[in-house]
C-alpha cells in the first residue's frame, strides 16, 4: 500500500472527537410563565461587567466571605496555593481501554501533568503538558487545563476530593480525549466571572476572570457604582436600589432563574440570536436559552449540577410558589437562598439553618403549624435532621467518585426509606422516552428539532433522538442548517448535497454562506460522497475558514483538501500561520507532513509525522511513518512503528507490510 492512497483515506471523521459533550441529566417539571417587565436598570446596554476587586471597596464584607465559596474559587490559575490536590505518593492512573498512563507533577513551581506509554520496560509515549489553570474548587473535585499557544483545552487527569483520589476526568473512562477537549464559552460561562471568546474562535478566550464574581448574580455594576460614587445613595432598608439586582427583589421565578442559569445542566439550546453571555440576572433565562433533558420512565437518580431541576420538583417548592409570580415573600415562597446565602459557604453555613428552614414550614399539627410535620415517629428519627433524611448525599449517576445531595424533598426520597429500599434497587436508569425542556414551556417545533439533533450531536449518539427530530423536519419553521445538521448525522451526504444544489433559494443560499458550520458540513458532504468532489468541497471548507477563522479544525480539514487536491503552497501557508497560534495541534503537523512528502522532502515530512506521532500515539502518522522509514532503508524503525500501529490500526491497513 502507497501512503499517498493513506493521506486520502484516512483523514476523514477527525472532528468526531471535537464535539463530545460529556454531563447528561434528567426529570420532569413544568415551569410557569410571566413577562412581566422589570425595573432593574442593568439589563440593558447602559451597564457593563466591572469584575469583582470594583465591588470590595464598599462592600468588603461580603467579598471577604464570597472569595472563601465554592463559587468563589471555581477557577484559578495553576498554583500550588489553589491546588486541593494530594501529591505525596501518587500512583500513575492507568486507562486501561487505551493502555496510557497519567501522572502529575510539580517542577519549578508549574503544575505538569504527563502522559506515557509502557512497551516492557521502554516507554514508547511521552507527552507532557504544562497546566495553566485549575477549574474546580476542591468541593468535589480539581480538574485542568493546559493552553496549547492561545487555545485552551482540558487535561486528562482530575483529582477527587472526596475520595483523595486522582483519576481520568468524568467521561473520560468512556471517551478519552487526551488533551484535545476544547474548553468553550458554554463551559466557561458557568464557572466563572462573564467571559469572552475572540471572535472566530472556539476557545481562544479574550477576557477569562479567575472565578464566579457578584456581577453573575447582581448583573452588570457599572451604572451602581457611578452612582455610588456621584453619591446618589438610597435607604435599602425602605427602598430598592434599580441600578443593581439584588435577588431578594426579583420575583421567586426570576429568582431561580439565575442559580439555574448554571445549576442546571442539560442540553443548552439558544433562541435565535443569543449567545451564552447574554443571560443577565433579571431576566426570563428562557428568552436566551432553554435547557433539555431526557426524560425516563422511573428514574430517581440524579445528576451533578442538577439542583435546580430536583429542587423544582419537589412537593415544597410546587405547593409554595403557586401564587403571585411578580414578587418573592421569604415567608411564602420557597427558593434556594431560603436556605443558601450565596456569600456563605456551605461548609461554614451552620446545619441548624437547613433545618430551621424546614421547620418554619413543618410542625406537628398546632393551631399555628403551616404544613404537616414528619410523620415518622421521634423515637425513629431521633437525633437526625431533617436534611439528613430528606436531602440525603448520594453518588450522582454522570460524576464518578463524587457524591451531592439530593435536592428533590419528597416522602419517597427519604435516607430512611433508600435503604429499606436499597436492596430492591428502586434507583436504577429508566428507559428514555425522549427530551423535555426544564425552564421553557410551549416549544416550538424548530426548538424541539433543534433540541433532539443537537442532543444527539453532543451527548448520546442513539438513534431515537433523530428519530424523534424526525417527526418535526417537515414544519416550515426548522431552519435549514438544522436539517443540514440532522442529515450530516445520519451520514446522508447526498441529501445535504440534494438541499444546498436545488432544494433551496438564493437568498437561503446566501445567508448559509457565513454560517461556519453550515460549511464545513457540506464541505463533509461533497468530501465524502463524491471523492473526484475535492473541488466542490474545497470551496465549502474554505467558507467554514473564513467565518472562524481561529478554529483550528476547520483550518486542518481545509488544509488537508488542499494537499489532496495538489494546492500545496497555498496549504503549507495557511498551516504555518495556524501553528502560530496552536503550536501543537496533530492534525496541522500531519497535514505538514504530508505537504512536504508531496514535494519529496523526505526528511521534512519526517520530522513533522514525527511531532504529529509524539502528540498522539494513534496518529495516522504511525501508519505513513512506517511505509517512509521503508523507503529510506530504515527497517528497524519501521518494524517499531509497525508494531505499535498493530495495538491500533485496522489489521485490513497493516496487510500491506510484513517485518
Ligand atoms: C462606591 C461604593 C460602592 C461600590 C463600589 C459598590 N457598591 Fe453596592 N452599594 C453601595 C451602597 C452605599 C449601597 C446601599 C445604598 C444604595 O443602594 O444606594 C449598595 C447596595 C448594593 C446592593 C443592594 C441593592 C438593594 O436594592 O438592596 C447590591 C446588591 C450591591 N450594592 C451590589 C454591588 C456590586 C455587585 C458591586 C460591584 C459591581 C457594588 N455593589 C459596588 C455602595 C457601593
Ligand atoms: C455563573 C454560574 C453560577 C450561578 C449564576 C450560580 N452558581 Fe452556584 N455554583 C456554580 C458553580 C460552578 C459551583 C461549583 C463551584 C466549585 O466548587 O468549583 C457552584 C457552587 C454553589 C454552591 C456550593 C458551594 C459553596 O461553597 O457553597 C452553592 C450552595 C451554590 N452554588 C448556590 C447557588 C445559588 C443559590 C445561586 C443563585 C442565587 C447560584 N449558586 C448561582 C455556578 C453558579
Ligand atoms: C450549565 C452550566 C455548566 C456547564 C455548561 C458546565 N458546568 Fe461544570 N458545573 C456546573 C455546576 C453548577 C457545578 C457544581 C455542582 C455542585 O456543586 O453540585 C459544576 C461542577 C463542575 C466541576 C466540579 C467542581 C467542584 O469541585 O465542585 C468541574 C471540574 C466542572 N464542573 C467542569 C466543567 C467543564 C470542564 C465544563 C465544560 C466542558 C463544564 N463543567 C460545563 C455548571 C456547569
Ligand atoms: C451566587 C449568587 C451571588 C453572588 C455570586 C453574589 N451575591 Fe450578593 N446577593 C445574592 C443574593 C441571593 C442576595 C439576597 C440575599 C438575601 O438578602 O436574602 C444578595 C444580596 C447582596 C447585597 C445586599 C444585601 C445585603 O446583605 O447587604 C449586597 C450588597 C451583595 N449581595 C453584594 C455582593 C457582592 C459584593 C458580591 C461579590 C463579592 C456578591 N454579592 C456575590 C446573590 C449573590
Ligand atoms: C431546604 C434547603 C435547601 C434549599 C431550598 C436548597 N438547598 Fe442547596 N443545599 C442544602 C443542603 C442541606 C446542602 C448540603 C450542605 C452541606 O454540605 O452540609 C446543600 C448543598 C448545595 C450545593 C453543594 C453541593 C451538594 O449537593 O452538596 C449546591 C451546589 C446547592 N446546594 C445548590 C442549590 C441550588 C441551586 C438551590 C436552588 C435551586 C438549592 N441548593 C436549594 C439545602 C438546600
Ligand atoms: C416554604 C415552605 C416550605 C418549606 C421551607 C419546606 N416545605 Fe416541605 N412542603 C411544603 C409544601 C407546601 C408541601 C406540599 C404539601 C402541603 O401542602 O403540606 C410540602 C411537602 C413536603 C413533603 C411531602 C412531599 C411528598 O412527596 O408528598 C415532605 C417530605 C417535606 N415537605 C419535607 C420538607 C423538608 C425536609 C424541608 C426542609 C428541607 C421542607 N419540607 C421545607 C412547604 C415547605
Ligand atoms: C430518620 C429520617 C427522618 C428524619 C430525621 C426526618 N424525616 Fe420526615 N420523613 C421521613 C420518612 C421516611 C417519611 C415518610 C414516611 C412515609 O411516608 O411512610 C417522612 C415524612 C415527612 C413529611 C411528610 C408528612 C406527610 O404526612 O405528608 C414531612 C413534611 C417531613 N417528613 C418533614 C420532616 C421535617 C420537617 C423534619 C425535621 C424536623 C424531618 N422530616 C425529619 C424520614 C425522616
């Protein structure tokens, strides 16, 4: 076999990998609705983020204790100070599915983490990156990111504290990823101070504050503190201050609107036009996005980040905030900061507080007494409180080795009652039925078609989710780049390329032109379907590049057409001018390579498989490596790259070669 004939073959479906979204949830609930408008004055365009060191000169109080949360600290740079993680004695976590070992270290102060593999004694990998920063407040868990010129990615190896452990990141176990999981802005926007992408790119972060800050709950503080300063002052205690939210004024919907703007993780699905970023406290968060989860039959697991859905559908919450949905009475109404004060953690919030909030709802029966009390008897109950029972801590379904509390308050969901009911396994996985959303009701069928391709795309690849989008192509409201997404997941080429030839108007035409995705997925299209294509497919790719132009993979596909269809000056260009700005990216040096074995500088192409080889020990690198090392005469290397391609490659490839 010809490693010409590889450079074709093998290249494709590289962008797999780059859209594994990993943490999956589920339930029921319904919400209800009003848009009712607010007269907060940050909402809008007249404020900006001033970042939280702007708020700790009047209010030093709260910043001394909210710098000491989780939410605090959920992310900072790399350094020894912020590290929960124990480093005496660690054992090297192996991935057995990928026989790849993971270690981390210290050396001169930076936090390394290395990635090797064992042949005997020799090791045959070794890769080792710097981390630059730790997301994670130790609560549960530290895990890491590393910075590959401008780009930021996660590391695989994450440190549990609750266990004292370290091991492969969650989903990893299933999907390792190595170090190329991207780190985006839907990623980011949750777990930390509001952040800001370069246009273009998928993770090359303009501005990227070191942990959740108070403007994440209190909206925007630039026209508060001119004010402030300009000595417009109003008594809080009589009055609302409407140049900064403060929670307690919002009405309870709006209220949990911004703790599940994060504490609630699903399947995030934009209205038209919005961004991740959009979201400020005060508003609908479902006029930016609405979240999905699948829905089972008879499941009562639970997920990390989840909170805002269990909560939801507890009997409490219902039976509490049934009534006016324009304001929030303490006394009445049931959201989280009844029992959390956002600025306090809750390992210094003293457990009484959870209880008393019970209480001041639940007493044995009195002429005073709200609500029914416990009906297990005290002598049971003893000296256990009430969250100790019905919010019981329990290992979450989608994190390995972490363990949070239930928030769903029920009868059934007792401590008690889990484990008389243990044995039985009453908490198993139920059969999925499909999606619903937890914050929008009256979806629309372009949402719902959005939501289940989509869903399909990032977290689980089973066909009853197109199935179910199925049902809504037709509606004249799905978008066509969605129907494009939809058959690109089915491998339908020639139906994507049926719709972008004659299925659609010019004007349609025109508007996909800048729609970068869109793009690409045609370009797959015509790459795939029709190989002689290369032409038509080269001009898609080169659109996709246009519109993002940072994002690395669509660079690499680009490139990697370019080379097939002989235009290699214009490729070698484009690559180096990537690799400025992703020094270390496989598939840019793959594809380098394979620009210089087109113009017979061996030693070249060489040296670049080479670095595409010691990025990735199952890099199609290996494969070329071996038939090179034959043509120069260097049998023994090529014997050694052909034995590690034999833990890999498919053995139809290696027939070829025999040592
Ligand atoms: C220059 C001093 C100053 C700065 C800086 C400042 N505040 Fe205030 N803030 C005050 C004062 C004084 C009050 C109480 C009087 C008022 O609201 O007019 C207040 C009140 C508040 C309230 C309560 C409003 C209400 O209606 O109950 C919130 C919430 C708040 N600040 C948040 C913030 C946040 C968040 C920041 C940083 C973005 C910030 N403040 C920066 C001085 C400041
Ligand atoms: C910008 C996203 C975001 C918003 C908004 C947000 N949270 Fe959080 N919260 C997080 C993340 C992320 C963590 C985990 C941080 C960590 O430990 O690394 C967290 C942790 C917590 C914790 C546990 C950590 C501790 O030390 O107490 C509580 C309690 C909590 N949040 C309550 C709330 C409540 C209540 C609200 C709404 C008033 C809210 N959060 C709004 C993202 C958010
Ligand atoms: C919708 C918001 C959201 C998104 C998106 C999200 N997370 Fe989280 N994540 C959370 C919240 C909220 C918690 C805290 C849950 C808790 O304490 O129970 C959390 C917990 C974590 C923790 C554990 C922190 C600790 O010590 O408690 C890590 C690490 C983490 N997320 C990483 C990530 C990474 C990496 C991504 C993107 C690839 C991501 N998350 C995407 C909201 C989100
Ligand atoms: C996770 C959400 C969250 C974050 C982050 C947060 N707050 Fe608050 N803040 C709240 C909530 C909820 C209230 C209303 C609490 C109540 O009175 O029950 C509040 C109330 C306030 C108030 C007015 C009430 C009072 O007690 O004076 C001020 C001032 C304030 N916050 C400042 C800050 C500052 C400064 C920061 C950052 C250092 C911050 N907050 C971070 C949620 C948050
Ligand atoms: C009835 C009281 C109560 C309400 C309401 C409540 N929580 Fe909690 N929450 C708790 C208790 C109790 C804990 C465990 C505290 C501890 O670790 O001792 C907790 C812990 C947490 C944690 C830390 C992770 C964990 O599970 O241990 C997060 C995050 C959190 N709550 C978020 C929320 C959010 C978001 C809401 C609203 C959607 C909310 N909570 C409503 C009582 C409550
Ligand atoms: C703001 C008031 C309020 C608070 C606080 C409150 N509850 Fe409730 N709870 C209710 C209401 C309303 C119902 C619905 C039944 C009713 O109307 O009595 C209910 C129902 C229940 C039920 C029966 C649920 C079922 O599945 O039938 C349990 C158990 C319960 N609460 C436990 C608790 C515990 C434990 C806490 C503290 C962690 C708590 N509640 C806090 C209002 C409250
Ligand atoms: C030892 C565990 C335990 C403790 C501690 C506990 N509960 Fe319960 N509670 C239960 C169980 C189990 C049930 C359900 C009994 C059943 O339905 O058979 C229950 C039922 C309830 C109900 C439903 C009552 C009804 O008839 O609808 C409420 C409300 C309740 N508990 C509130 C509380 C409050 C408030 C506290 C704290 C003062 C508390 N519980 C402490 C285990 C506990």
């Amino acid at each position: 076999m010809k490693p010409k004939h590889l450079i074709g073959s093998i290249f494709f479906c590289l962008l797999t990998w780059a859209l594994s979204g990993i943490w999956g949830c589920n339930g029921v609930l319904s919400t209800s609705d009003t848009k009712a408008p607010q007269p907060f004055r940050n909402l809008g365009d007249s404020a900006h983020y001033v970042g939280i060191t702007a708020c700790k000169g009047c209010h030093s109080d709260k910043h001394a204790t909210f710098i000491e949360t989780g939410m605090g600290q959920s992310f900072h740079l790399a350094d020894r100070k912020y590290s929960k993680a124990d480093f005496n004695n660690v054992k090297p976590v192996y991935d057995k599915k990928n026989d790849l070992y993971y270690y981390p270290f210290w050396k001169n102060e930076r936090l390394h983490i290395q990635e090797f593999k064992l042949r005997g004694r020799d090791t045959i990998h070794n890769r080792i990156e710097q981390i630059s920063h730790i997301i994670g407040s130790g609560q549960h868990t530290n895990s890491h990111f590393w910075m590959d010129g401008q780009h930021l990615f996660q590391a695989p190896l994450t440190f549990y504290t609750q266990k004292g452990i370290w091991d492969l990141p969650p989903g990893y176990e299933d999907f390792n990823t190595h170090f190329n999981r991207k780190i985006d802005i839907e990623c980011m926007s949750c777990h930390t101070g509001m952040p800001q992408t370069k246009e273009g790119s998928v993770n090359i972060f303009n501005k990227l504050p070191l942990g959740i800050d108070c403007e994440r709950c209190h909206g925007p503080g630039s026209l508060h503190i001119k004010e402030k300063t300009s000595g417009i002052i109003y008594n809080t205690n009589k009055q609302a201050d409407y140049s900064i939210v403060n929670p307690k004024r919002l009405p309870w919907k709006l209220q949990v609107d911004i703790c599940q703007r994060c504490h609630l993780q699903g399947n995030n699905v934009l209205k038209p036009g919005k961004k991740f970023t959009d979201f400020r406290p005060g508003m609908h968060l479902d006029s930016i996005f609405s979240v999905y989860m699948p829905s089972q039959k008879g499941d009562k697991a639970f997920v990390m980040a989840g909170h805002a859905e269990r909560f939801q559908m507890s009997a409490c919450f219902k039976g509490s905030n049934k009534g006016d949905l324009t304001k929030y009475n303490a006394n009445i109404n049931f959201t989280c900061i009844n029992c959390h004060n956002p600025h306090v953690s809750v390992k210094k919030t003293n457990q009484e507080l959870f209880n008393n909030t019970c209480k001041s709802c639940h007493q044995p029966k009195t002429k005073k007494s709200k609500h029914e009390g416990c009906s297990l008897s005290e002598s049971i109950r003893g000296t256990q409180t009430c969250v100790g029972c019905h919010m019981p801590s329990s290992d979450t379904r989608d994190i390995p080795h972490v363990s949070i509390h239930d928030h769903f308050i029920s009868r059934t969901n007792t401590k008690y009652n889990l484990q008389i009911n243990a044995k039985s396994k009453r908490i198993s996985t139920g059969e999925i039925t499909g999606l619903h959303s937890v914050n929008s009701k009256n979806l629309s069928h372009r949402e719902l078609f959005n939501a289940y391709v989509s869903y399909f795309e990032k977290f689980d690849s089973k066909m009853l989710y197109l199935e179910k989008a199925k049902a809504f192509y037709n509606d004249p409201s799905v978008e066509l780049a969605t129907k494009i997404q939809y058959h690109y997941n089915l491998r339908e080429h020639a139906s994507i390329i049926e719709l972008w030839e004659t299925g659609i108007t010019e004007e349609e035409r025109s508007e996909l032109l800048s729609d970068a995705w869109t793009q690409y997925r045609i370009a797959k299209a015509y790459d795939l379907n029709i190989p002689s294509q290369v032409q038509k497919a080269l001009s898609h790719y080169e659109k996709s590049c246009d519109a993002m132009p940072w994002n690395t993979d669509f660079t690499a596909e680009y490139t990697n057409a370019l080379v097939r269809a002989g235009r290699i000056g214009q490729a070698k260009e484009m690559i180096l001018a990537a690799l400025k700005h992703q020094p270390k990216s496989e598939l840019l040096h793959f594809n380098l390579g394979n620009c210089y074995y087109r113009e017979n500088n061996l030693s070249s192409a060489m040296k670049e498989y080479e670095t595409a080889r010691s990025l990735n020990p199952n890099s199609q690198a290996v494969l070329v490596l071996i038939e090179l090392y034959i043509s120069v005469g260097q049998k023994d290397r090529a014997k050694a790259m052909y034995d590690r391609a034999k833990q890999w490659a498919d053995p139809a490839i290696l027939r070829g070669w025999s040592f």
